[in-house]
C-alpha cells in the first residue's frame, strides 16, 4: 500500500511542478497571448487584463504523462490502444483546441455547442456511457448532455479568482478516493492521470488564487471540463453498474453526482433561473453570479473563494461517504444526503436576491 502511495504522489507532484514550471513560461514571455479584449470587463470580476492561459497546463500534463506511464509501466497494456483512453484523448484535444480558438477569436457559441455535443459523442462511441437507464439511446443521449453540461458549467463558474480550479480539485479528489473505495488502492493509468491532472490543477492554483497573475481560459475550461465529466462517468455516475464489484441501482450514482458537484451545480443554476426571469440568455456573461452576489453582500474575494473551499470540500467529502455507504450496500441514508445541495442552493440563492448587482453592474 505505501509503494501505491509513493506512486500516486510521485504522479500528483510532478503534475504540479510540471504545470507551475508551464505557468510560470508563459506569465515570462507572453503578456498579451489569451487576452481576447484588453477592455472587456464584463465576464471577468477583475478589471486588470491577465493571460487567459493557466488551462495549457492541464492539457500538456494530461499528454506528458501518459508518455510517460507508457515508459515507465512497460509491462502494462499499451495506454493508446485502450478505446476509453482514445477517446479521452480525442475529445479532450478537440476541447482543448475549440477553448484555445475561443480565447483567441472568440467563436460563435453554436460552434462551441457543437464542438461540445461532439466530444460526447465521441465519448460514447469509445464506450464511456453513463449507465443510469440501462437503455443504449436513453443512457448515450444522456451522456452527451452531460458532457455538455459540464463543460458549460465549469465555463461559466470560471468567473472569479480561484473558484473554477478549486471545484475541480475537489470533484477531481472525490473520483480518486471513490475509486479506492469500489477498487481499494488500486493503481491504474486512470488514477495516475487523474492525480497528474490533479497536481496540474493545484500548480494552476498557485497563480490563480487571489490576487491570480493568470485566468484558466476556455482552453483551460473547456477541456477540464471535459476531463472531469469523464471521470465523473467512470467513478461517479457508474458507482451502481455491472462494471463495479456489486451492482447497485443507478439512482445512487446520480445523487452521489448531485452531492460532488454542488458548487458548479447551484452556481449554474442560480444563473440560469435569475436571467431567464430576466428575460436574458443564460450563456451570455455577466457579474450576477452566487460568486458575484457574496461580494455584494460584503465579502472580499478571498472571503469568496474560502466560502467555495468550505462548499467543495464538504460536498467532496459527503459523496465520498455515500460511496462507502453505498459500497456496504447501506441506501436508506443516501436520499438524505442529497438535501445538501439543496441547502446550499437555497442559502446562496436568497442571498442573490437580498443581495442584488448594482445598476452599474
């Protein structure tokens, strides 16, 4: 168990010097590269224009290190000719690329809608599905929805220093440990990419905590987006397939998926509900975020981030109970857990309308 140990570390620190080192280059000779419009406040709380580039990091991580476990791991099967691992691969090149063009020209948003049900579909055409309706059409047109979600969610929470990366961190965390739970210790390419990535994320958040020196950008959103919806699929949702050790029934999955993604969840939603009473398009950007609405209510924006730390880890460490609890095939408490996110959902929603943005907002 100690040498499975040395052995995820090893992966999760080298992913964060690797993506530091990255972000520290690109701070030194770019200072205009992924800034879209010097002038453009209206997305970004802060009103200094930064390199939307920290998300570079994640993806040369993500690559370098399945290089490197294929040198490194020689007896295992060859990582690239894994059809799940291909199609992480695709569909994460393809996002990184689609939120790389969007930080430089600003694409039209159903292109980036298309981009996105593509990467799904590719998802499930290399056989990672979420199983929750154990009907192939219900349960891959539910997969793409989801991978779409997810990548629009995370997106549109990138809109405060630190809140993005954290969120992540914690979700991606949750995967890890629900996976030793289902699995114990095992270590495998899923888990040492996913603790590369993972050190990736907390290297980026070096820079990216308030006050940040670089954003995460759409290439950095985009395919982090992507990367934790496939994660999600595999150790999340699937916690009740016939893949695990025990069978259980798929609605554990979901409210073990309610429960890890409460910040981006009650975030999102929040927005969706306050434009569409407003009449506004939901994808469209603005400073009416839960984020947004605690700085109006008198918190700094470290306060703000704090809060999203407290929400994060919690709901991380609550669905990793579920998980345990539902591995001992103990289910009458799992409905209970999911009041969490409703709780927390009702606190920063009042707190949106006691709270409104000023007019000048």
């Amino acid at each position: 168990m100690h040498l499975k140990l040395i052995q995820l570390l090893t992966f999760f620190i080298g992913g964060v010097i690797i993506a530091y080192s990255i972000n520290v280059l690109l701070l030194r000779f770019s200072r205009s590269l992924g800034i879209r419009n010097k002038n453009d406040v209206i997305i970004r709380w802060s009103n200094e224009s930064k390199p939307s580039l920290g998300g570079v990091s994640f993806f040369i991580v993500f690559v370098f290190i399945a290089i490197l476990y294929s040198i490194i791991y020689r007896d295992a099967p060859n990582v690239f000719q894994n059809t799940q691992y291909i199609g992480l691969f695709v569909a994460g090149s393809l996002a990184f690329m689609m939120g790389l063009a969007d930080d430089a020209y600003n694409t039209r948003p159903y292109f980036k809608l298309f981009i996105q049900i593509l990467c799904g579909v590719l998802l499930v055409l290399t056989n990672t599905m979420i199983d929750f309706f154990n009907i192939w059409e219900l349960d891959a047109t539910l997969t793409v929805l989801w991978v779409v979600v997810i990548m629009n969610s995370l997106n549109m929470l990138d809109n405060m220093d630190g809140i993005t990366g954290t969120t992540v961190f914690c979700i991606l965390l949750t995967c890890i440990f629900s996976s030793w739970i289902i699995f114990p210790f095992n270590i495998n390419i899923w888990i040492l990419i996913m603790s590369s990535v993972l050190g990736a994320v907390f290297g980026f958040l070096a820079m990216n905590i308030y006050p940040s020196k670089l954003f995460m950008g759409d290439a950095g959103s985009q395919f982090i987006g992507l990367f934790v919806a496939f994660f999600s699929v595999r150790f999340l949702w699937n916690i009740g397939s016939s893949d695990m050790v025990f069978e259980h029934p798929s609605w554990l999955g979901l409210s073990v998926v309610l429960v890890a993604f409460t910040p981006a969840a009650v975030d999102t939603l929040t927005v969706i509900i306050n434009r569409l009473k407003k009449r506004q398009s939901p994808m469209l950007g603005g400073k009416d975020h839960t984020t947004h609405h605690l700085v109006y209510a008198g918190f700094s924006d470290k306060k703000v981030w704090l809060v999203f730390v407290l929400i994060g880890f919690l709901s991380s460490l609550m669905a990793l109970v579920m998980v345990n609890l539902i591995s001992l095939k103990i289910y009458t408490p799992i409905p209970f857990f999911v009041l969490y996110p409703l709780v927390v959902f009702g606190l920063l929603y009042k707190n949106t309308i006691k709270y409104p943005a000023p007019k000048n907002k």
